[in-house]
C-alpha cells in the first residue's frame, strides 16, 4: 500500500529509537498506541552507509518476531518476554512527513547516527512491522537497585531459557539497547518451562526483549537464521564488551551460524551482568558479582535458570 496512505489513519506520536537500517516510532491508531519499526527495503539507495535489505532478509525476521511473539499462548513453554508482534505490512513512496518531522525533532534532541530519510524516492519500498511498546532500553534506563537488577536478568533469562526449550533460539544480538524495560504495578510474573510454572519477583520492573535482526530458531525442519560469517564488519568492533562477544560467539559455533548453540545466550546475559555492575547499579553486589565470575560455566539459558542466584529469594 502507499506508506502515506498507511499513516492516513494512524498519527504519529514520536520517534523513540534508531537502528542501523530502520527508524522506530510511537503511533495511535484508534487509541491503541503501538511502536512501529519502518524499514526500507529493495532499494538502491544506500542509507546508513549500508545497502537496503532484500525482501527475504526481512522475512526472517518476520517469522521469528511472530513465532517468539506466540511464546504467550503456549503450553509447555509459556512466557511474555519478547515484545508482541501485531504483524508487518509493505508500503511504497517517498518518506512521510509525519515521520520526517520527528525525526528531526529527535535529531535536534539527541542528535541522529543515521542518515536523514528524506533522501529516499517515491519508489522505495518499506516494511513496518508493528510491535507493542515495550519501555526504556535498559541502556537509557535510570541506576537501579540490586533487586531491580536481578528482576531484570531473571526475565531475560527466563525468555532466552524459554526460546531455546520451544525454538532452538539464540538471540545473537542482546546488546542494552534491546532490552526494554517498563514499570507495573504487578508483584510476580509466571512462565513455563517444560510445563513447569515458575514465578519471578517483579520488582517493579517488567521486561521485553527486542529486535531479531541476527537470531536463530528453528520449527520443524525449518531453521531461520542470518549467516553472519558473511558480515566480517561486525567481528572488528573494539572498545565494548558487545564486540567481543560477537566474536566470542563465532569462537564457540565455528562461524557454522545455522547450527544451534544455546551458549550464546549465555554469552549475552554475561554481557548485561557487566553493564549492570559497571554502569547501572547504585550500589556494589556481592551476590551479583559472584554470578559473573561463575556464569560462563554454563551452556545455555536453560541452565543459568537453576543457578542459585535465581533460586535464592
């Protein structure tokens, strides 16, 4: 459909993030209010300095936002973790003006890393996926307290512990950034693994993981996934503990990225442990501190659950 005609009943609240080949916005539509990811797709145009993603690249994306998103109504392996997926379209034509605006009022705000859309055609294409809005990134989240902190790495590894049970899945890209957090006023969270219930300790904090632009799962005889062995670029970064743990991920699967290795969330859950005790927490845990020297001893997600730090309320 035309993307101006997709936006004709929908108004447009804010900008709310940015991503290496799309734009993320917060909409209404009839008062539901949702997120919006707008990707460019098939076109000629480079933007970001990178060239636009195939229609196939994307739907692999697609088809592990859906299948992570359905988590919530299954059985035997139940959790609320990964944002919901409401579905994707593709539209056509130039970039909208409601959208051009918030971008540059965030541009103003916070300044952008990528490039502005205007400069893409009447002919590009888009696929927008429609989420719902998950919360804060924990990178641009407030310090919290030890509590807080442990409520957010039993969710994430609870959704990753889940995903592996029902999927195969590994994330591969559970940077700070998508991990999003939200406030409730709910007391305890459940989830299902293997068709044991469990409970998790809220703290206030509620969290939904994002973005599968790199994950992997499998269905049946189907696997979805992105060969990263072709993106030399992503293993050269320096400076962040992320960047190492790309590389420490194509150590672990012999840069075979089709194949199910369950360490890397593993690897990815270390990685927040880090920006937890570095970077967010208002005091020094001992407990915390204690579960990073032992977490790498682990596999996978599944059996980081058991680790005492969990279980011990």
């Amino acid at each position: 459909m035309d993307i101006n005609e997709y936006f004709a009943s929908r108004n447009v609240v804010k900008k709310i993030g940015e991503g290496l080949y799309g734009e993320v916005f917060e909409i209404v539509k009839n008062e539901d209010y949702m997120a919006i990811k707008v990707l460019p797709v098939e076109g000629e145009v480079i933007i970001n300095g990178e060239t636009q993603k195939k229609f196939f690249e994307v739907l692999s994306e697609i088809s592990v936002s859906k299948e992570l998103s359905n988590l919530r109504t299954e059985a035997s392996n139940q959790v609320d973790g990964f944002v919901k997926f409401f579905g994707a379209k593709c539209c056509r034509g130039s970039y909208p003006n409601c959208l051009l605006n918030q971008w540059h009022i965030w541009n103003e705000e916070w300044g952008s890393e990528n490039d502005n859309p205007e400069l893409l055609n009447e002919d590009q294409h888009y696929i927008i996926f429609e989420l719902e809005l998950g919360g804060t990134s924990l990178e641009d989240y407030r310090a919290l307290v030890a509590a807080e902190a442990k409520s957010i790495l039993h969710q994430t590894t609870a959704a990753l512990a889940v995903g592996e049970r029902a999927l195969k899945f590994e994330h591969r890209d559970l940077h700070w950034g998508n991990v999003l957090i939200h406030e409730t006023r709910k007391n305890m969270l459940s989830y299902t693994i293997c068709d044991g219930r469990r409970d998790i300790c809220t703290a206030g904090m509620e969290v939904r993981l994002i973005d599968f632009t790199l994950s992997r799962l499998e269905k049946g005889e189907c696997v979805v996934f992105s060969n990263l062995s072709e993106d030399e670029s992503l293993f050269q970064g320096q400076g962040d503990y992320q960047f190492d743990v790309y590389r420490m991920m194509r150590k672990d699967n012999g840069n075979r990225w089709h194949e199910f290795n369950p360490r890397s969330n593993v690897l990815w859950v270390h990685y927040m442990v880090d920006k937890l005790i570095n970077q967010k927490l208002t005091r020094k845990s001992k407990k915390l501190q204690q579960f990073f020297n032992r977490m790498l001893e682990y596999e996978c997600a599944s059996d980081m659950l058991n680790d005492e730090y969990f279980i011990d309320r």
